[in-house]
C-alpha cells in the first residue's frame, strides 16, 4: 500500500475536479459490496463507469491518459467514479474485494471530507469490526489530490462522510 499527497498536478487536477463536479451523471446503486438480499439498505453510492468488460463507457475516460500514464499502467480492468452522499450519521461499507486476482488498484480523492478507506486484517474476518483491527494501522484519509495504491484483492471497505454533502473518489483498477 502506498499513499501520495499532491499525487497529480494541481491544475490538471482541477480540471478533473471541476469536470466530475458539473458535468458527471451518476448512475444509483442499491448496494456497496454487499448481495441485493442483504437487508442494509444504509449501504448505497452513486457511480460513473468510465471503462468496463474491454470498452470505454464515457467520453471523460479520455481526460485520464495523463494519470494513467503517471501510473505506468499497462492494461486498464475497470474505471470509476464513486459519489457516496452524506446520510447524517457515518456509516461504515461492508468489507470487498474488488477482483479475487492480485492487481493494482487506485483511488484518487476527489475531495477532503472525514471519510476514508479502510484496510481489512484478519481480525476483521474473526468478527473483530473495532476501528482498532486494521493491518498495520492502515487506515486512509479522503484528502483531496491523494492516491492510495494497494492491490485490489485484499479486503479493503469505504465509508461515507459527515462533513462535507458528498465523498467522491477516482477508482482505477488495473494491471
């Protein structure tokens, strides 16, 4: 896992941040990381996919070259933007995997709020949910401008913000 502050130039990163702000429809998803017979229905997001199954679903996947040139990647699995909206209390996602095959994955945070993404251990998986069981600590920030790289098939969980109307986050996963 590796997180960078100031991960792309502030001026391209305004642009991106001024285009996802304004220019973004959003898809609802009734569900974040959990079955549609799981009974959660505080577990929800908004999503914009840019790229899945091989083929460019929206023109503004073109405004990332720059970024996944940065990110040397080779070869592009999925890209998303993710909206989770402030629901007035904070609510913690249900741990996920996002592929069950090691890969890189990205998250650029598209804005500062008191949310974060977290990184599942063992303990988690014994039934231990206390924000004490994360591996080695690991536990980042929503910090606008910062990218947190870690390998996608490692149980990691995202959250929702009470500080701010919404919490938005670039995922890129890819090899």
């Amino acid at each position: 896992m590796q997180v960078i502050d100031n991960a792309v130039d502030q001026e391209y990163f305004d642009h991106l941040k001024k285009s996802v702000q304004h220019c973004i429809c959003w898809t609802f998803q009734e569900q974040v990381a959990t079955s549609k017979d799981d009974p959660n229905d505080e577990q929800f997001y908004f999503v914009k996919s840019l790229y899945h199954n091989l083929k460019v679903d929206d023109d503004f996947y073109y405004n990332l070259q720059p970024l996944f040139e940065a990110l040397e990647i080779k070869a592009i699995i999925r890209c998303r933007i993710i909206m989770y909206v402030n629901q007035g209390k904070f609510i913690k996602h249900t741990p996920h995997t996002d592929y069950d095959s090691p890969h890189n994955a990205a998250l650029l945070y598209m804005n500062t709020n008191n949310g974060y993404t977290g990184m599942v251990n063992d303990d988690w998986v014994r039934g231990d949910t206390s924000d004490s069981i994360f591996s080695d600590g690991n536990k980042v920030e929503s910090v606008e401008n910062r990218i947190l790289l870690h390998d996608g098939s490692i149980p990691h969980y995202s959250t929702t913000c009470t500080d701010t109307r919404k919490r938005i986050v670039l995922a890129v996963n890819y090899f």
